[in-house]
C-alpha cells in the first residue's frame, strides 16, 4: 500500500513544478503573438502588429530575384490575417516595388524554451507579360522566423 | 527632305488606328482593375475593392476541407495587395472561421474579348496542434476567377 | 409478404442495369488507365506506359523558361509511380537538358462522356549557382492533361 | 618584357593553389553526389543510388497523414533523376501504400566543412474520392536532408 507520505512528496513535486512554470513567463507559454519584429534565416527583417484579426506591419527583405525587384530599401508594407488561438495560423501579403508581390502562410509556434518561431511557406509571384508567360511566373519557397523581440524595444525605445 | 504629304498621310494614320483602338472599350482595353465581382471555376465568389496598393472584399467559398470550417455563411473578409501595371499581379489572404487561413497570388489578365481572368495558385493553412504537425497542414492547389461585374451592380440587383 | 412477381421483377431490373452499364465500355468506365498519350492545356505531350506501380514514357513541353532549357526536340524521358485504384494517383519527374528537373503530382479522373483527364500540379526546380540562391529556385504550376489517345495509335499503327 | 622570374613565381603559385584545393578532399568538393543515405530533419530516411541521368532508392519515413497511409514498415521505392552538374538538382517520387504519392525536388548542395544537403520542396498528393475533392488533395512542405553515408556502409552495420 502507497504510504502518505510519498502522497505528500508527489503533491509538493507536482506544485513545485508548476510553480517553476508559471515563472517562465506565463503570458508568453499561453499564446503565440505574432506582434514584434522577427528575423528569417536568410536575415530578412519582418515587423508584425496585429489588430483583432487582422496583421499589419514591415518586410525589410534581405533577397531580391533581381536587382531593386523589392524597391527603395528593400522595405513594403505587410498586410495579412492572423487567428486567435494559442497557435494562431497566420497569412500576409507584400507588394514589391517592381510589381510582384508575395504571400506567405504558416502558423506561429511556441519553442520549449519560452521562445516563439513563425513556420511558413511561400509564393511569389511576378508580372507576367501575357498570359501566355502565366505557366512561369509563381516561385515557392520556405521561410522560417525567429521572434526577435517587441516593436518597441526593436526602435530603441 | 520629307514631303508635307507624308507628314499628313501619317497623322492620319496614327489617328485613325487610335479611334479604332478607341471603339474598343478604351477603359475595359487598358487595364485589368481588379475591383468588382469575380467566380471561381468550383463558384466560389470572390469581391474585390482596390484603394491605392491594396485590396479589401469579401470571399464567400464554395467548398470547404471539413463542414463549417470555412464559417457562417461560408463568408469571410479579404486583405491584400495589388500592382498597379495593366495587367497587374494581386495577393490576398482570407481567415477562415475555424483559424485556418489562406494565401492566393496571381495575376489579373484581360481576355482578348474584353472580359477579364485572375490567374491564381493558393495555398491553405490549417492549425497544427503542435509544431510537429507543422508538416502536413499546408494544402496547395489552382483558382481561376473570371469577373462578373461590378461591385455596385452585383448588389443591386 | 413479397409476392414472387416482385422478386423476378426486381431481378430483372438488376441484371437489366447490369447490362446498360457494361454496353458503356466498361473497361474505360472501370478504370482511369494513364498508359497513353496525353495533351496538356498548354500544347505539351505526354506519352506514358505503366508497368506496375511505375510510369515511364517522353514529354515534349510546349513552353521553356529560356531558348533551349528542355533540350533536343524538347523532349526528355519520364519516370514516375502510379497508384492501383480506378481513379489512381499519379507522380512523375523530368530531367530536362540543361539540369532543371520537374515533378507532378496529380490523379488520373474519368470523365463522365467516357474521356480521362489528369489534374496535376508541379514543381520546376532550376539549377542555384550556390545554396544563396536556392530560395528562388522553385517554380509552381497547374497542368490539365486530356487523354489523347493509346500510345500505338499516337504513333500512326 | 615578362621575365622568366615572374614566369616561374606565377607556376608555383598556381600549383601550390591546386595542392590547397587538392587537400581538402578533391572528390567531396568537386561534385555533390546523391547515391548513398540521407536523413531528414523528421528523421526520414532516403537511401539513393543514381545510374546516370536516373535515381532510385527506398524511402523510409517519419511522420504519416494518417495510420498506415505510408504501408508496411512505412518503406517505399524511389524513383527520379538527377543532374549531372557539381551541384545537381534531384527529382524522385514515391507511391505509398494507400494510393498516395509524394514527388520532391530540390537540389544537392555541398557543405563548406566538406558533407553534403540535398534541400528540397515536396508535394503529396492524396487520393480524392470525385474530382470534386481534387482541389483539396495535395500538400506541400520543405524537407531537408543530410548526407549520413554510403548505402554500403548503412547496409553493413
């Protein structure tokens, strides 16, 4: 028979573990906000700000397909939806300076160690002249960002 | 040195050809404008409304992965972007009610006719319970709208 | 209680619906067979033979990137699987002359006037000078294949 | 006039640099060879071995869409093409148990520290019930997989 005591251990354990959860920042382990400024692994720079369901903000882009394709500093405004769950999935779109323009979906996660990460897939499409060119003219890629930090701290301030 | 004769007869070439160019439905002719009322080929409605580089509207779906994930009505709202060439390239995301959420990028082609197609490829997110899951929920797949009309019209009637 | 009237009736019907089915060719109507010649929406032909799970044959693509991207004739060899179903999946690859490569993944429908078409999608992979340039590497399309006619007729016996 | 001074330094020089680039394993660095074992970042498994312009191989895979939808032992056969250049790009499909099929491209990119990645963008394409359910029968992901070995070794041990 178990003895109350190990009852009692188990009990403590069990808060204490709790305990040392709540203290990694609950707030950031319930929700994945996509609100602050991420960073892809080929160094392209996104700013997000979401509002009830929609995402707004800033792709500075780090790749162009050819020279000045993305514009005057290689920056376009985003504009997307976003979810509201823990994990929300989340869809945004960039206008380049040269007429093409992308789109990207993926899904905001949570990493064990506190931590957030924006998984996603991308297209981007270019102007074709015709029709005729259509079959050409949408790329795929993968893109994976890192949270970097609020909007805020991200301006200096 | 060139004859006056010449310089008449080409004047009234170059005017001739633009009143012929003219009798096509100049407007419809120069440029594919995105705002209005457009239907996929499985009839999904698609109503869009151009303000400078972006686009707002509505989608209402004609399919969906599983009942009720698309939501009330099937309806949701649209953001995106638009180019600003004659025949420009348009990106749009639209979040479903369930949190799932889609990416379409094309492009807007004016048929030879006078009428006009958006060529796109989407992609759709799903939610993912965890990151491993990430994998399998990004479906792909081919949308062709062709317009039905204007926004005003489609409503009124 | 059933009279036995009822019961030949119904026997009857059966066997007589059995019939009507069979007289609409019933080796098209059972199966969606990609062994065949097929035409793309674009011009291109595709001529496949399956052995089994596998798909080989020669495609000749109607479009190219760049003068003489899919090679001599445009011609290059096919090899793929199909799965065993009436209505199977399928999936194919291409290496083309100057060391692109292309995949589809589709599924062979029948038609119901008696025809087949395969609904696929692809990837069009380029060569990247180095792992900086594999982010635009990847093209993405659609491609509709009517089925044209068995391989030996294609070829004039 | 060169003096043969110049002459002479200009040979060393030239022989010392191919003896550098000799040194750092001249068979790894001139060309990135797909035959042998690779794992992905799931933890797949991709045996390869080209014969010419031709690929084929098993799959062994980590993750399914379903239980059993990969079959028994969630093994499978490859079969694709590759490239002939240093840094080919690689196409290959596979058939899975229940009908499904899965075609990746991408490309085989040699590592600065001497190994080898073959980075790639999939689709799976499941089988739909009608062509009403095509629209939502392929998926799309990223895979990328290292270079872990020779098929010999992986088979001997």
């Amino acid at each position: 028979m178990k003895s109350p005591v190990f009852c009692v251990c188990f009990c403590v354990f069990v808060l204490g573990a709790a305990q040392l959860f709540t203290d990694q920042d609950p707030k950031q382990a319930m929700r994945c906000n996509v609100t602050g400024q991420w960073k892809s692994e080929q160094g392209s720079m996104l700013q997000l700000t979401s509002t009830g369901p929609e995402v707004r903000g800033v792709y500075h882009t780090a790749v162009e397909t050819a020279f000045g394709a993305s514009g005057h500093n290689r920056e376009s405004k985003v504009v997307g939806v976003v979810g509201d769950g823990p994990q929300p999935a989340v869809a945004f779109s960039v206008l380049w300076a040269k007429g093409s323009c992308s789109s990207w979906v993926g899904q905001c996660f949570l990493l064990p160690g506190g931590g957030q990460v924006l998984k996603t897939l991308w297209m981007l499409r270019s102007v074709a002249e015709s029709s005729l060119d259509n079959w050409e003219s949408t790329r795929l890629g993968e893109d994976q960002f890192i949270f970097v930090g609020n909007v805020g701290s991200a301006d200096g301030h």
